[in-house]
C-alpha cells in the first residue's frame, strides 16, 4: 500500500467518524452545537491503540519474552494501518528502560521479542508500547502491562523495595462528581491496601455524631457503593472494618447547597433503557444538555427541560456504542457540570473455539487441536490470531490481560484495573453491578472539555511513520546570532545496502530523516554539511519517550511454593539455554528492499570486471567515461555526464562510500581502490526530499563497513538501533526419527507461540506441537481479531504426566 492509499484511507476514517456522529445527532439547534464541537474534536484527533499479546507474565532474567502487536483505531476498533513502526520497552518501578526495541508494523500488526538483561534486578516491571503518532497524546493511554522478572542469579536482598507499611486507602466518588445537599447522592468507594489491591470490607457511613446514615460492602474487591441525602451543616465519613479488626476512615467532600447531581439507573443484564435523572438545587435555570458519546462518537445528544428542579430521560442501550460510553451534562451556559460512565457490553465479539485432541499427554507427546473463529450467528471467519501455550502453577497464572478487557475497557481508563477478567465473566451475575462499580471510581480522560468546547485545533508535533522510522534531530549553533533554518545534515548506515538520507533544517533547527526498512548494526553516522561543519552541530533525537513517573508495581516476598518453582524453573532455563543456545538467537532474515534508495542505477561498474589500478584518479581516466575528472591545482572536482541533457553537470555529484557521503573529495581520492568492489552513478538529476543533486556516485567496498576510510571531523558515529529482526521459535519435533531417538534434555515451560495462527476464510485452523520433559498443567491462550474489529479470547488447560 503506498502513502497516496493511505493518505485516503485515514481522509475516509475522518469522513465515516463524521458520518457517525451525524447519524445520532439530530437533536435541537442547541444540542447539535455541542455535538458539532465534539465531532469537530474527533474527526482532528485520529488515535491509536495498542494491544500486546505477550506469551505470558512471569519471566526470569536472560529469558525471551514475546509478543504480538495489535494496532486498532482509537473509535471503532478497527484494525489501523497508520504506522509502521512501535516502540516497546520494558520499565521499572522508576520508569527506567531496562530493554527497548523498535518493531515493524505490517497492515496494524507486528511481532518480536524481548531478551531480558541477566543483570536485572528481580522485581515488578511495566512493559510499554507505543507508536510514534500516539507520543502526541498523553503517555496514560500507551499500552502498559505489570510482568515479573525474576533474577535467580541475584541476592534477592537486592530486589526491588517491598512496602511493608500497612497503609489502608479509601477514596471517595460522588455519582457524577458533586455532593449536593437534600438530595439522594450515590457515592462509590475504593479500599486498596498498600499494594495497590483492592481489599473486601464492609463498612458503614457516619455522621459527625458516629450516627449510621447508610451501610457499605464492597462487592468486587475494594470497591462498592452507597447512597445518602446530605444535609447542610452535617459532616460525613466512611468507616471501613478491615479483616484484623481494625477501622479507618475516610471524611466525605463537603456537600454544596447549589449544583446539579446526575445519576443513572442500571438496568438488569443491561437490556432495556438507561434510565438518567438529573436533579438540581438553587439553580434557576431550566435547560440543560446531555451529549453522550462513546471514545467520542455521539450516541445521544439531548436538551433536557428541567421542571421543579427534576429531569428524566430514558435511553435505549441498544443506541449506545460498545465499551465505555461518557456521559456529560451541560448547564444552560454550555459548561461541563457532571459526568457518568456506563459500559455497554459488547454484543458481537468473536467467538473462538480450542479443540485438543486429548486432556491428558506424555511427555514428548504430539498435541494438536483444531481453532475455530465465529461470529455470533455461529459463522465462521478469518481472523488474525496468536497464540501461546505454557505452564501455569503457583508462580506462574494464567494471564489476566486479553484483547478484550483491554481495548474495550482498561485501553480507556487511566490506571491499572485490577483483574479486568473478572468484569467478563458471564458466569458471574454481579458482573454488571461490579462493572458499574468500576465506572463509578474513574473517570473519562480523552477528552479535555476545554479544548472541546473552545474548538481548540490539534498541534501535532509527532507525525504518524507512515512510509517508514522517522529520525529526528536538530541542528545546534556554535553562537548565539547564527541562523538556525537552511542548515544541511546527512545520516546514513554504513553497509552493502545503500542507507542514506539528507535534510534541511526548518526555522526552528529541526531537521528529520525517514527510512523505509530501517535495520542496522545499531548505530549510525550523521554529520552537517562540510561548509557549515565548524558553526554547528547535530544532536539527534532519542525516539523513545522519557517518563518521570513511577509505577506502583510493589515486588512482594516469595511464598515456600513459589520459592520451590523458582528453584526448578531456574535449574530448566539454565538446561535449555545450555543445550539449545544455537537456536536462542536464531534470526529470521530481513524482508526489505535490498536496492539503494534511489533504485535502479544508470550504469554500473563492477571492478573486478576491468583492469585493478593503484589509484582512483587512475581508475576514472582508464574507463570511467561518464565522469570527467579535474585537478586544479591540489584540488580534485568531479561531474557526471547528464544523460538527459547530454553534456557534464557543471556541479559535483552526491558522492557515496557504503552510503557515507564523502565531503572531502581529496581525501576520498587516496582511498584503495582495491577496496571497491563497484561503482554505480545516476547519470541525470535527482531529488531527495527537499534536496537536489546533480547526478550521484555510489562506491561499494567488498565489506560494506567503508574499510580503511578515516570518517570526516564533523561526522559523528551514534549507537541508534534500528527495527528489530524477528528471532526465530523453534521447537522440536519428536515425529521425526532423529530428534525422537535425541537423549538432550527437553526442560521447555513455553511449549508454543505464534504470532500468526490465523485461521481461513472459513474460520479454522489446524496447530501441532510437542510437549516437552516438564509435567504439569500448561494453558493454551488464544487471541485476535477479524478485520471488522471484532476480538476474540479462548483459553483452554491440558496437562502433562511424568513418565
């Protein structure tokens, strides 16, 4: 898909989330002003969401984590072909990266690994992700997942900082964000301990003379809710009775005697209506706006008359959009004064479906299974799936984050939500009161009603890698009063495989340079143009973002039966390691454009071909026919034959060693010509983003790493990794004689992963693979989504017997 395909793919998804919003917008002239001012805001604001399949949670150090990208649009879900690369990497509880990679996107999806350093401390970490477009947005909505990384090697007394201060945190949410007397107020309430996880407790509401006003029980752990009517002149506190016995308590917001109270009726398994009642003390005004919307697609925009201080509205869930829907109410003046959530229950996931041809396997055993992906009709259809198959005990559960909770639900709330699975659980008919619990204690944070409101236009200072990584950098003077704008720099990457870009800088000094298939040896050369070499430099940008927040991911003390896993899981990675390192760090080979980047070249000239001489000023006179060749004095100067006009260029060409440009024609003329082993030229003009060459001489020396040549002054090397090439998972087959009659040590816990088990057009798909010497229980975890966005999630346990 080229830029011009995809330029109207991303015009069309602003005209189809403009077409959406209309469609539930014909309300009153009033409503549809702020409904207009909310589309206006998301057509302008295309965003990003990513989800990472990792092949489990819990790792030791030196292990290989892997994973599988999903880039979904920020709206509807649907499956992004925006960027082409994402940033993963793997933080601490200081938000230091310990591991970063850049991963290549293909149509919204990629795949990679991450090997984890040996010398890592033993602790909680937060993986992240991220693209370059989403480093405009704010870093609460990247990808972020808690994982355990456990060094066997390191005194533990080393490990990440356990709290073992027993404090207790009750926090308080009045139902759409105010308190307002002599009216009934629902409050929602979340007790975490110091941890950060929720704790169960019942508890009640006092008054300022310990009078009970209202009982309180959580019911998904640590959080609940109760309501009141407050009264002028009263205080109010939580009480909470924990497990010990102990009480804490928590002071209530001081309620006002003016305001508005929005509070919405849930009804049962979310069938029905929406029943909304606003309710307002000392406001003399009769209006008011509701504007409902979902990750900013209006559902409903409503003008409410407000009759003895009352409005009711009632709203049929089947208007409303799937996931998290915002509900906003509005005075007659157009301000924000309440907001709600509600989550509306996705009605047409797609099913997926494991079967395994047995419960129970050997060791060494074949296990296979067929997968099945449906829709709700029972259909099937093709989806793009991965899976992952691995042991679960004591240490290692099965992974609480799918596709599913999160991008219909945590992907949209800032903060972790503790064990989202639960909110999914059909089986559970407190589900829906639980998830209404959880919209209770958070709240929308997408939308900036400011910006909103005032029509404020996005700046964007991060653009989406469309056409491949986009390095940044900026130009920095030597003194004060020198221009910043005009300034040429150039980057390139030393190799057989021409790598090389220049740039202009802007006003401001920034310059950029894009590269299609950005792989390297994890460092680059960049330099300013020879004339300008002495008046400045060039800084380049680190393409990750720098985050001074720390996570809350407490390491906790190892129980005796996670300490004995420990144990056997060390002594297995240690046996894999040593019999299969071959195969650790086996790589697939890169599929990208081997060509230069200016393709096909006019004429080329492999040396070897023709007579080796002892110097280059040699080689050019001998046979080089289309390169005329002075010397003025001490000085070389160089031109190709344009081909288009059919007469010498009266300027020197772009010179290319390995593609480092050569500033010093001099200098390069002292280079061994028995290090090149071909020449290619462009024989007519030819452009380069903003820049224009007459012509262009690219050298290539038999290593590609530009051999014996000095680099110029102003040419600095930088360690820069490029994309990630995609480590290989091997696994044995024990069908065949030679790897079955094998004595090695087979100490796998990760039996499978795939990025791509995709199933076809009729839903299925067939997977193989071998257990390994390790019983147990293993889960098999499947994942992925059609290309209309629908996500499915099946697991499924089979066991290992020993011998």
């Amino acid at each position: 898909m080229n830029i011009m395909q995809k330029i109207k793919i991303y015009f069309s998804w602003a005209v189809l989330i403009l077409l959406a919003i209309q469609q539930n917008c014909i309300q009153a002239q009033e409503t549809d002003q702020l409904s207009k001012k909310v589309e206006n805001y998301s057509a302008s604001h295309l965003e990003e969401k990513l989800f990472l399949h990792t092949d489990k949670s819990v790792y030791l150090s030196d292990e290989i984590c892997w994973f599988k990208i999903y880039n979904v649009d920020g709206f509807f879900h649907l499956p992004l072909a925006l960027s082409t690369v994402a940033y993963v990497e793997v933080l601490d509880n200081h938000s230091k990266a310990i591991v970063q990679e850049k991963v290549t996107l293909q149509n919204g999806l990629g795949g990679g690994s991450l090997k984890l350093p040996t010398s890592i401390v033993s602790g909680n970490y937060t993986i992240r992700a991220y693209t370059n477009w989403m480093k405009n947005y704010s870093t609460d909505f990247f990808f972020q997942k808690s994982i355990t990384i456990i060094n066997t090697k390191k005194d533990q007394t080393n490990a990440q900082a356990v709290v073992t201060k027993d404090e207790i945190k009750i926090q308080l949410f009045p139902e759409g964000g105010n308190l307002v007397n002599d009216l009934t107020n629902k409050v929602a309430f979340k007790i975490t301990n110091q941890f950060g996880k929720g704790i169960a407790a019942i508890g009640a509401l006092l008054n300022e003379q310990s009078a009970t006003i209202a009982k309180a029980t959580t019911l998904q752990p640590g959080i609940g809710n109760f309501s009141f009517i407050p009264k002028d002149g009263h205080t109010y506190k939580l009480s909470i009775q924990l497990a010990d016995g102990k009480t804490i308590s928590e002071e209530l917001p001081k309620s006002n005697n003016k305001g508005y109270t929005l509070k919405i009726s849930i009804p049962e398994n979310q069938k029905g209506s929406l029943q909304i009642l606003v309710e307002t003390k000392n406001i003399s005004s009769a209006t008011a706006y509701l504007i409902g919307h979902a990750r900013g697609v209006v559902k409903t925009a409503n003008k409410l008359s407000i009759v003895n201080g009352v409005a009711n509205i009632s709203i049929p869930t089947t208007s409303l959009g799937n996931g998290i829907n915002s509900f906003t109410l509005f005075d007659d003046n157009r301000s924000p004064v309440c907001e709600r959530l509600f989550f509306k229950y996705p009605e047409e996931n797609m099913g997926l479906s494991i079967a395994t041809d047995a419960r129970e396997y050997a060791v060494r055993n074949k296990v296979s299974l067929k997968l099945n992906s449906f829709l709700i009709s029972g259909k099937g259809t093709p989806a793009d799936l991965s899976m992952a198959v691995y042991k679960i005990d004591e240490l290692q559960q099965i992974d609480e984050t799918n596709i599913q909770n999160y991008l219909w639900l945590s992907s949209d709330l800032v903060g972790k939500v503790e064990s989202p699975n639960a909110y999914f659980n059909e089986g559970d008919p407190q589900r829906y009161q639980a998830m209404d619990n959880l919209m209770l204690t958070n709240g929308w944070r997408r939308f900036n009603w400011d910006n909103v409101l005032n029509d404020k236009k996005p700046s964007f200072e991060f653009l989406p890698e469309i056409a491949g990584k986009i390095i940044t950098g900026r130009i920095v003077p030597n003194k004060v009063d020198l221009p910043l704008n005009g300034i040429t720099a150039y980057m390139s990457m030393p190799s057989k495989r021409t790598q090389f870009r220049s740039a202009i800088s802007d006003q401001t000094g920034k310059v950029k340079f894009q590269f299609a298939d950005f792989y390297n040896d994890d460092q680059v050369i960049a330099q300013i143009e020879r004339y300008n070499a002495a008046n400045y430099k060039l800084e380049i940008n680190t393409p990750f973002v720098k985050s001074t927040n720390s996570n809350n991911t407490v390491f906790l003390p190892y129980t005796n039966d996670e300490k004995y896993q420990i144990n056997r899981y060390h002594r297995d990675l240690e046996i894999q390691n040593y019999y299969n390192q071959d195969f650790i760090n086996k790589f697939e080979a890169n599929n990208v454009d081997t060509s230069s980047f200016y393709h096909k070249p006019d004429v080329r000239y492999l040396l070897d071909d023709y007579s080796r001489f002892a110097t280059l000023e040699e080689v050019f006179r001998e046979y080089m026919t289309n390169v005329k060749l002075n010397k003025s004095g001490e000085n070389f100067n160089i031109a190709v034959y344009d081909n288009v006009q059919k007469r010498f260029f009266n300027n020197q060409p772009l010179i290319l060693l390995d593609g480092y440009p050569i500033t010093d024609l001099n200098k390069f003329m002292n280079y061994d010509p028995l290090k090149i082993r071909k020449l290619e030229i462009v024989d007519r003009m030819y452009f380069l983003g903003n820049m224009t060459y007459y012509g262009v001489m690219n050298f290539t020396t038999y290593t590609g790493k530009m051999e014996g040549y000095d680099l110029d002054p102003q040419a600095v090397a930088l360690d820069f990794k490029g994309l990630q090439s995609q480590r290989e998972f091997i696994t044995p087959d024990y069908s065949v004689k030679d790897q079955a009659n094998t004595r090695l040590p087979d100490f796998r816990h990760l039996l499978f992963w795939s990025p791509d088990v995709n199933t076809n057009d009729k839903g299925k798909n067939e997977v193989s693979f071998f257990t390994s010497d390790v019983p147990g229980k293993y889960v098999i975890v499947v994942q992925g989504m059609t290309k209309d966005g629908k996500t499915g999630y099946s697991e499924q346990i089979i066991e290992v017997k020993g011998k």
